[in-house]
C-alpha cells in the first residue's frame, strides 16, 4: 500500500518518506461504549490483529473487574496485552511502551494495520506520542520521597509538588485530579523535582518520537444518561458474574499498585467494614462514571480524533476509514 492520508490535520509526529504507509487504527472512548465490540469488527474486516492498551486488563489475576474480553470474543481476532502480566510485577507505562511497540512493529511486518484500543489515555499517548526524557534519579533521593510517603502519606506528596512545581501540580489538579491519589505517580513527580532541581513540568515537551506508522484515531460517545446506564448494567452483569469473589481472592494483597482500581477498592472497603455491599457497589457504579467522565476530557483534546455515536453502523466507520486512505 502506497496511499497516503492527506486529510489528518497536524498534531502527531507522522512519519515522511515511507513506500509503505503502516496504519494503526486507535480506537479510544470511556468505558463501556463498545470499543471491544468495534475493535474485533474492524480487525476481522481489514485482516488485522488487536493490540490492547488498557492498562488494567494487562493482568492476568484480574478479569471481572476489569471488563477482560470474553473467550469468545478473544477467539474472534488475535488479541495481545490482555491477561500478560502478574499483578506482583512491577509493569510501568515506559514498559509498556517498549514492549507495545516491538510487538506493533513485528505485526506490521504481515500487515498494513494494526488495531489499538483502550481507555487508559496516558498508555495510548505512550504509543502515540511517546514519552519526554527526564535525567537519572539518584537511588538516594528516591528511597527519602518513598522512606517520607510512607511516613506521612500522599499528603506529603501533595504538598512537595504544590511547592516544587505550582505549574504542574494546578495543571494536575484541573485536568486530572486523581493523579493526585496516585502515590507511584506522585513519587516520580516528586523525586525528579529534588533529583534534578528543576520542576518536572520543564522537561515535558521537548522532544518529539517519531513513529514508522500514521495514526488513524476513532472514538466513541453517547449521550451521558446512556453512558451512565451502560456502565450501571455492565457493573450489575460483573457482580452477577462473581466479582465479589474475585475480589475477595485478591483482598490480600489489596496494597499492590495494580489493585488501586474503581471495582476491586470498593469491595475491599466493604470488606474492611467500612462500607456495606450494596453501598459498596453503588460507590463503583459512581467511581466509574466519574472515570468515564476523565477519559472523555483526555480523549477530546485531541484534535485528530474522529467522534462517532457508539450506535453507528460498522460499516458507516469503515467507510470514513477507506476515504482517508484514497
């Protein structure tokens, strides 16, 4: 294939010069609207494979709560990153990336598309857009942010960054507020603040990756009444199908990182005592609208993205699709 697409307007860093334009076909949205469903019709129609970009569906110990395809669904088309990795690995967004985009390239290789889907924004910019270098940490300055978290607790990590970077921290606060919540996240903000004595926000941007492949970017939307009930049934249907079990199996180890996830943090609250069941489910039904809410603001600034309702017709898509490669 030697078309190339002309009507993408700028923002990505697409690549020049190529005989042989490699298409990655990325289909983002909030959760449950139907991207898995649209990812398996597009990758049988155009003879491709699926790579996943949900960061929690990486994990082999979690199923349920984590909405993993359904076997007959796997069965349906090639799917790679689904049930990967152990919840006891420590499995960042940098690993992803490198791990991503050997397998997208060894799949390009057979041919010229690839799927990519996923909720998680910040693992599909890793694929797209790659990441910024920051300097070496020292270990030292490392082990005193975790050696203080652990003493004084997210608060501390708050704080530190407020103060270090003010640009970041009410960037953060605005955009993406539960990274706030996230003590890995925020330790690696804070560690590089100290580490390199410059705010973490100065060493955002300044490098582009190019990428050997164009980016055709689909997402999905309904009207927010309908997204709400979706996820409202979806949780309802998990719960039916065992996610209280799950949970309780994965209880023990409720401090790993993976584990921080609208579902299983509920659950382990109902556990603890803290909240009854059906309280418990209704926080997870709430979490994950609130979640759906975040994706979409992520998703949405990026310009290049095509929005289509979640009730269009496949076809309807893979048209849009063909007219970009004449």
């Amino acid at each position: 294939m030697s078309k190339k697409l002309t009507n993408i307007s700028p923002g990505f860093p697409f690549p020049s010069g190529l005989k042989n334009m490699k298409y990655l076909i990325t289909i983002v949205g909030p959760t449950a609207i139907g991207k898995t469903a649209l990812s398996i019709a597009l990758a049988q129609y155009f003879k491709c494979e699926i790579v996943s970009c949900d960061s929690r569906q990486f994990f082999k110990e979690m199923t349920l709560g984590t909405a993993v395809p359904n076997q007959e669904e796997l069965n349906s088309a090639k799917h790679h990153f689904i049930q990967n990795k152990s919840i006891f690995e420590n499995y960042t967004v940098g690993d992803y990336e490198k791990e991503a985009l050997a397998k997208i390239e060894e799949l390009f290789q057979a041919n010229n598309f690839v799927i990519l889907i996923g909720g998680s924004g910040l693992y599909v910019d890793a694929i797209l857009k790659g990441f910024d270098e920051f300097p070496e940490i020292a270990p030292k300055v490392r082990s005193e942010v975790n050696s203080n978290y652990e003493k004084l607790g997210i608060e501390y990590l708050q704080e530190q960054l407020k103060n270090l970077d003010p640009e970041y921290y009410q960037k953060i606060t605005l955009e993406n507020p539960q990274t706030l919540q996230n003590p890995q996240r925020m330790m690696r903000f804070v560690e590089v603040c100290i580490g390199a004595q410059k705010p973490y926000s100065s060493f955002l941007n300044q490098k582009k990756n190019n990428r050997d492949f164009t980016p055709i970017l689909i997402g999905l939307d309904a009207d927010r009444d309908i997204i709400y009930s979706r996820i409202n049934q979806r949780v309802d249907i998990m719960m039916d199908m065992g996610l209280l079990e799950e949970a309780k199996a994965l209880y023990p180890n409720k401090a790993l990182n993976a584990l921080q996830t609208v579902g299983y943090r509920e659950l382990f609250s109902y556990f603890d005592g803290e909240f009854t069941l059906p309280f418990a489910i209704e926080e997870i039904k709430k979490n994950t609208r609130r979640f759906s809410k975040r994706q979409l603001t992520w998703f949405k600034r990026n310009e290049n993205t095509k929005w289509f309702d979640y009730a269009t017709d496949r076809k309807e898509i893979i048209t849009y699709i063909e007219n970009l490669l004449k």
